[in-house]
C-alpha cells in the first residue's frame, strides 16, 4: 500500500510547535519546522539573582529562545541559584533531580546551572550530574550565549572565573522587557565585609561599582521607557563608590538619580549599618524622591554576637543610626534581618536581640536560623545550640514581630498614604501597589492607573498588606 501524504500540522500547542505525521504507520514524529526553541529559567534567592535572570532571558532571546513558563515545553533549562543557607542549596538539587527526569523523556533538552551555587561548586557541579550540559558562575554572563550554542552541538561547558573590572556591568544587553513600572538598577556588586557567617563575599568576589555615568544612562533609558520606580541594587550600596576622595559617593549617586527626568519614586537596597553615613541620612530629609524606607539587617542584637559575626558595629550604634533616620524622616519604615542560632548565641544574647526588635520596631523583618557555610569563618565556630533551641528561638522571635508587623499596618488605618500602582494584583480584580513604607496594598481602580502615585485611604491593615480606597488622583 502507498504510504499517505505527510501532514504537517503547525503549531499544535500554541506554542509554535510543529509536527509532522507520516506514513508507511502513520510515525508522529516533532519536527523542528517554524519551531522556536524555548527556555524556562528558574531564579533562587535574593533581588540580585532576580536582576541576573532578566539579563539572562534577555541573553537567550538574542540568541533565538522564547520564554515559557513550562518546564516540559523547554528546550533549555537554566537555573539561577543561591548558596546563602544550606536548605537554598538542597532545593537546587531537588529541582535538578526532576529536571533530570524531563531530559530522560527529552535527551535534546539543555539543562544550565548559573549564579552562586555554580560559583561554589563550579567543576564538581558538572562531576557529580553527569546530565548538567552547562555551569556558569556569578561573573559570566557575558559568556552564556557563546556556551548555549556549545553545549547545543553537544559540548559540555564550565565558566567560573572572576572578572574583577567594571568591565563586567556593560557586557550586558539591555534587560529583556523596557518598561514596567518598577526596576532594579546595578549599581555595584560584590562583598568586600566577610561577615563570619556569609558566602556571598566568597560566590560574588570583591565589591566593584558601577561608574554613575553607566547608571544615570540606564536609569534614563528606563525612565524614557514609563519607568516610575528605580531601586538601586548591590550587596552593600552604602559603600557605592569604594569611599574614594573625589568619587562620588551612594548619596551623590542617590542625589543624580533623583535628578533624571520621569522617575517618580527611588528605592535602594541592600545597606550595611556600618556604612550609613550622615550624608545618607540626609537624603531621607531632603530627596523628596526617596522613598520613606531602608533595609537595614542588625543580624543580632547583642554586642558579643556581633563581634563573632564580624558585623563591624556595636548594637549602640545600630540603634543611634536608626533613630537618626528617624530624626530626618519621621516617617521612614525599617526593615531587616535577623540570624538565630548562631554559634556563641546565648539566652541573654538572644533577649538582647529581641529588645532591640522592640526598640527599632521593624515594619517587616526576615528572619533565618544561622546555617554553616562552608569556607566561612564560623563554619569553624563550635557550634553549641541544638536544632530544637534554635527553632524554638526562630518561633518566639517570628511570633513578636508578627504582632508588631500587624500593629504597624493596623496603626495606618485611616491615614493617607502616596501608592505607586503597579498593576493587578494576584487574585486579578484588584490593584495592587506600594506605600513609600514599602506596604504592599490593594486597591480597586482602574488598570489605566498603573505606574501613577495616588493618594489612598487606607481602610484595613492586615497581616501582610493594606487594604485602601484611591481618594485622590
Ligand atoms: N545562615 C543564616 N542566614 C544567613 N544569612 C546570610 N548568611 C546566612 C547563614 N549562613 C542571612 C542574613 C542576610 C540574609 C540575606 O541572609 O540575615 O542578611
Ligand atoms: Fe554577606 Fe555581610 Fe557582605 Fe551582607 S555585608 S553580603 S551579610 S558578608
């Protein structure tokens, strides 16, 4: 019998997915006709990784990939991932292990792995999961295309090196969507600090800033793209500069960017107490754009704690720089973030650091028990408090600033406050936005009202957000 004619169907899934069916059995077979190939990047972690993965999907579309939201659509996985507690690193191997299940089904599909774990574990990555086609680090992303189309003719790629220039910061495209509402904005990278607990110095290298010039062009171009809101992005902003005599300085930084035209709302994060200078708190009192709220992690607040955590400040002067911020802006929200556990932390250490969450009484505060990592100081401290003490600590300290994070939004009930729209919210029939505070709100009105700030009544003040009615526009 002759065979029936080939049928192409096109775009069976909507996805611009193409297939073939032919005879002499009627074989069903993909076939790469009008087919985009897709990735689906997965981030870990904190904001820097957020701002990566935008650089990475931007990369990967210059070189011909769609984006899906599909792991089982991809024809490239990449994973962007973060070291910074043991249990981040673990949920990047689970998600290895179901990925490797897909490339079972799948042999063609390219599986990466990027950002700080890669960094770590570099060639070992590539040792033990025999089925990873590629490994980049935290300063190579200027090489992902180049390894993509490698490891798609079959090559297995490593890239790990520390490019230590400012070089790195303009190897980059632009970031894959202009526009938006609010954006992130590198302005530096890097630790130089060695807190005892933290990996981050060791995964992201020395601590480089960006030149002002390369920042006030991006923030420009964004503004010029309906950008309402910047926030400034580096593991410690306030050393922004690197402190050297005729550079300028985060405030400076701060104070140019206020100036470009269209942006009507400035965030910063992430800051070291150590680093806040006077002139810094003088933004608060004088940037009308600035927003009302800094991230500010103490970590501990007692003075033993903080001198075997290499924090380089005394709980004295944590409090006096918080209640300076205050002075200049009376209404500034502070957040932060706490380690519980910590080797060395006693009961009397652990009551100082809930005195002082009393004391700064924190709008939000994140909140983890410590985790050895290794090559880090205290990953030689002794290590003397049980698993259940530290958990039992981690709840008592959650369970108070949960009630102090509910008697803050509770206490803007009735006030005004100036919200920046940001779109729908998550259940799709409200608006949501942010107070200068940093507030996450919700809001009915109409979608039009995106990337405007709007004065709100708010009416509710719930656990994690507000609930608020425009009243002027
Ligand atoms: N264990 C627990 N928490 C840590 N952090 C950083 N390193 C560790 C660690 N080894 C926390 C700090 C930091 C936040 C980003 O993560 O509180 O501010
Ligand atoms: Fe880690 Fe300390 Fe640097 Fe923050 S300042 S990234 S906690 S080493």
């Amino acid at each position: 019998m002759a065979p029936p004619e080939a049928l192409l169907l096109i775009d069976i899934d909507g996805k611009g997915r193409s297939c073939v069916l032919s005879g002499p059995n009627w074989l069903f077979w993909e076939e790469d006709v009008n087919q985009q190939k897709l990735l689906y990047l997965e981030t870990f972690g904190c904001q820097m990784n957020v701002s990566d993965s935008e650089k990475i999907t931007a990369l990967m579309q210059g070189i011909g990939y769609g984006v899906t939201g599909e792991p089982k659509h991809a024809d490239l996985i990449l994973l962007n991932t973060c070291s910074i507690r043991a249990k981040a690193e673990q949920r990047v191997y689970g998600h290895l292990g179901r990925y490797k299940s897909l490339k079972a089904a799948k042999p063609g599909l390219l599986i990466g792995v990027g950002g700080c774990v890669a960094q770590q574990e570099g060639e070992r990555l590539l040792a033990k999961l025999p089925f990873v086609n590629l490994v980049f680090g935290t300063h190579n992303l200027h090489l992902l295309q180049g390894m993509v189309l490698a490891a798609q003719k079959g090559k297995r790629c490593l890239e790990t090196d520390f490019v230590d220039d400012e070089k790195r910061f303009d190897l980059f495209p632009g970031t894959a969507t202009e526009g938006g509402v609010t954006r992130f904005v590198t302005v530096m990278q890097g630790c130089d600090n060695f807190c005892a607990y933290c990996i981050v110095p060791y995964v992201r290298g020395r601590e480089i800033s960006r030149s002002a010039d390369k920042v006030l062009a991006e923030v420009e171009r964004l503004s010029a793209a309906g950008v309402a809101e910047v926030t400034l992005l580096g593991q410690n902003v306030n050393s922004y500069g690197g402190r050297k005599p005729g550079e300028p300085d985060f405030a400076d930084l701060l104070r140019q960017v206020a100036g470009v035209e269209g942006i009507k709302r400035l965030r910063f994060t992430t800051s070291h107490p150590k680093d806040i200078s006077p002139e810094l708190i003088e933004c608060f009192a004088t940037i009308p754009k600035l927003a009302p709220h800094i991230h500010l992690p103490a970590q501990s607040g007692s003075d033993r704690v903080l001198t075997l955590m290499n924090r380089g400040y005394t709980r004295g002067d944590y409090l006096a720089k918080v209640a300076a911020l205050k002075a200049a802006c009376p209404e500034i929200q502070v957040t932060g973030d706490m380690i519980v556990g910590f080797p060395g932390e006693d009961e009397e250490a652990f009551a100082q650091t809930l005195a002082l969450m009393e004391e700064v009484g924190y709008a939000d505060l994140f909140s983890f028990i410590y985790s050895a990592r290794p090559g880090t100081k205290a990953a030689d401290y002794a290590d003397d408090t049980s698993r259940a003490l530290k958990q039992e600590r981690l709840e008592r300290l959650q369970s108070a600033q949960k009630k102090t994070t509910l008697a803050k939004n509770r206490a803007l009930e009735k006030s005004v406050q100036r919200v920046l729209v940001e779109g729908l919210g998550t259940s799709g029939d409200c608006l949501f936005g942010r107070t200068g505070g940093n507030r996450g709100t919700i809001l009915n009105g109409d979608l039009s009202l995106s990337g405007r700030i709007v004065d709100v009544k708010i009416v509710e003040g719930l656990q994690t957000m507000l609930r608020g009615e425009i009243c002027h526009v």
